[in-house]
C-alpha cells in the first residue's frame, strides 16, 4: 500500500485540530512534512505557506475556492487561467524587453552623438591647425632678439629704422612678401604637375 500523499490544506488542518486525524497520520506529516506541520500551526506560518504558492495558482482560483464554487483549492487551473497568466506574464516581460531595448537605443545614440562631436571638434581643430599654419608669422609678437633673427633670416636692413614700430613693420613686409612668394611657387609648381599629366604618349 503506497503512502497517502497529503495536501496542505489536510496537514494545516490537521495541525490546528489534531483530533480530527489519528496521532499515526499526524506522526506520518511530521515525518514527511516537517516544515509544512511546522508552520501550519502559527499565524506567521500560515503566512509562510501562502507564500510558497505556485505562482501559477492566480489569485482568481483561491477566491474560486474560499467563495466554495469549487470542493478544494488545487494547483490545477482550466486551460483558460493557465493562458491568461502566461499572457499577463508575457505581457509583463515584453514591457520589460522594450524598456531594455529603449535603454539600449538611447544609451547607443548617445554614443554615436559622443563621437560625433568629438570627431566635429577634431575635425575643427585640424582645419585652425592648417589655416595657421597657412597664415602669415605675425612680426607683432615677436620680442627683440626673434625681430632680428628674422630680419637677418629674410635679409631685411633695419640701421634706418627708428624705432620697435618701424622694425615690426618692415619685417611683416618681408614676411608677408616670402609668404606670397612661397605660396606662388608651390602654386606654379602644382600647375606644372598637372600640365605633365596631361601629355599624350605618341
């Protein structure tokens, strides 16, 4: 003869009127179930129990039961409550997916905004390289001992120059006139490329 396999309603019953089973079948929960008959005997317990319901039991079958529309709470559900939960479940968790998907595409396109400004800012700081690199030195602020390391470096006579103002103009003059003079050459040696290119081998 197999072993009765109690529910938890028979052993919380049995635990709080112990003269409604005989000592051998409450012996036989204590022995099977002893954490079950350990609780069902406080409020606390009670609490504990109802805890450790399947979450597959909806609250709809409890209310069922405790109403007295069915006999016996059981873990069982119709085809239909079992669908509904799963929905609810599945609705839950698509809320959740879309959330983290939403996370995702924003912390992405922060991203990708990140690195588009600072590729925007590089972009802009190596074109101000170039266009100072093109530009001119500005004689203005050079100080005494650079002033005349350039004007002997571009063969500029300063003896007539009376003062720091004549100076700095008439080395501008001459560094703005070797700026144009290089940038003609590089120009007339560009054009001289191309006009290479253009031949035709006969």
């Amino acid at each position: 003869m197999s072993a009765k396999n109690y529910s938890t309603i028979e052993i919380v019953k049995a635990v709080r009127n112990t003269e409604s089973v005989s000592s051998a079948e409450l012996e036989d929960m204590g022995r099977r179930y002893p954490l079950l008959v350990a609780h069902a005997g406080t409020e606390a317990g009670l609490v504990k129990i109802l805890s450790c319901i399947p979450a597959h039991v909806s609250g709809r079958t409890i209310n069922k039961g405790l109403r007295g529309d069915e006999p016996e709470v059981t873990d069982e559900q119709s085809d239909e409550e079992i669908e509904e939960t799963v929905a609810e479940e599945t609705a839950a968790e698509k809320k959740k997916r879309l959330a983290n998907e939403k996370k995702a595409a924003k912390t992405k396109k922060d991203k990708a905004a990140a690195k588009a400004k600072k590729e925007a800012e590089e972009a802009e700081e190596a074109e101000t390289e170039d266009e100072n690199d093109e530009m001119p030195e500005k004689a203005k602020d050079m100080n005494k001992d650079q002033l005349k390391a350039k004007a002997k470096e571009l063969k500029v006579n300063l003896s007539k120059c009376k003062s720091k103002a004549e100076v700095v103009k008439k080395v501008q003059a001459a560094i703005n006139k070797a700026a144009k003079a290089a940038a003609k050459a590089a120009e007339e040696a560009e054009t001289e490329d191309d006009g290479e290119d253009d031949g035709w081998d006969i």
